[in-house]
C-alpha cells in the first residue's frame, strides 16, 4: 500500500479547516495531490452530526457549536488534542473499513508510545462503540469519517493533554455514560510522564505510513 503525505499544520479554526479540507477532497478526487494525513489542533469547539438529538448538546454556548457532514455525534476539540484529517481516495486503495482501519492505526500509535488500547464491537441495535478505547473502556480518541466521490474526510481527535471537563458539558459520542480520558491522565496513573505533542504526531503518522 502506498504511503500517505504527512502535513503537519498548528493550531487552525475549525471552520478554516473544514474548508480546506473541503479543496484537499477536490484536489485528491482530481489526482492532483496524494492521499494525505493531515495533523493539527483546533481552538475550542462542539462539532456534532446531522443524527445528534438536540438534548445531547450543553445548554451552554460558551463554546462554539458547529454542525458538520461527519458520521458520529458530538465531539469536542480543542487545545491538547491532535486532530489527524484523512484524505484518501479509496477506489485506488481498494476496498476497505476505512474506520477499522483508522481505530487500528491509533491503537498502533497508541502501543508504540506505551499505551495499550483496543477497539470495540457494536452491539445490534446500540449506540456506536467507533473509536480507541482503553482495555478497561475509557475512551482515548473519537472518530468521524466521510466517504463521498470514493474519497474520505474528517478523521479523529486523540485527547493528549485537553481540558477533560469539557466533556461534561454534554453527550460525548452519544454515550452519556462514557468515561473520556487522556494520554496525560494515563500517562499519570503509571507515575510517568505525558508523551509531548510532538512525539505523538510522530508515533500516529508513522503508523499510518505517512511521511
């Protein structure tokens, strides 16, 4: 399999990023760029998808509240969690769970920095389980992909070091009793440091194979 162009961008606002996206998606339908793993952070937000209830977001609108054309619910990003944005065209790469694939990259990054993490089955008939999840189910990163014209966008958010009680504010993932977590948190609960930014933009793009 091909590798994937690493971009790494900093901190970008969220409806900036979107629309970039949106051109990276063009400009790959038209082979005019690579399939791309895009990193980055975004100043706080509450994105949500087209099937979120209404009563699962915060009454509080302190912080910004966008509508996105992702799958999965509502999410926060935010300072301290790495956002990788997937642009990949899947008629050329094959068929393929694209989000099996992304859960199994992250866990891959998650192994290589020392963290054991897994995925989940999905129940028949309950909420999604998508996503990285410690052995003891507390939830580490969230993912929300779209396939359209056979290419892929949005990804997922991996909590490094984010303000957790944001996540109080409303329904994460459309789960009211999941337990979100943090590299840092983890990280703590071994008596070790927390991996830098950096050194985990590092461990994901290397386990995507993008360079």
């Amino acid at each position: 399999m091909t590798t994937l162009e690493r971009v790494d961008l900093g901190e970008v606002p969220y409806a900036e990023a979107v629309e970039e996206m949106g051109e990276w998606v063009r400009q790959r339908r038209e082979g005019l760029i690579r399939d791309r793993l895009v990193l980055l952070t975004h100043p706080p937000v509450i994105t949500y998808g087209v099937r979120t209830p209404l009563h699962e977001l915060p009454a509080d609108r302190s912080i910004p509240l966008v509508a996105v054309d992702r799958g999965g619910q509502a999410t926060y990003h935010g300072p301290g969690q790495l956002v990788g944005y997937l642009v990949v065209n899947l008629r050329e790469r094959g068929p393929a769970d694209v989000v099996r694939w992304v859960e199994q990259g992250l866990i891959r990054a998650l192994d290589a920095l020392g963290f054991p993490a897994i995925r989940r089955d999905t129940p028949r008939g309950s909420q999604s389980l998508v996503g990285v999840w410690t052995p003891d189910h507390r939830k580490v990163a969230s993912i929300g992909m779209r396939i359209r014209g056979g290419v892929t966008s949005h990804g997922f958010a991996l909590n490094i070091a984010p303000d957790m009680a944001r996540f109080s504010a409303f329904v994460a993932c459309g789960l009211p009793e999941v337990a979100m977590t943090s590299l840092t948190e983890l990280a703590a609960a071994d008596g070790r440091p927390a991996p830098a930014e950096e050194t985990v933009r590092t461990a994901v793009a290397e386990a995507f194979d993008a360079v």
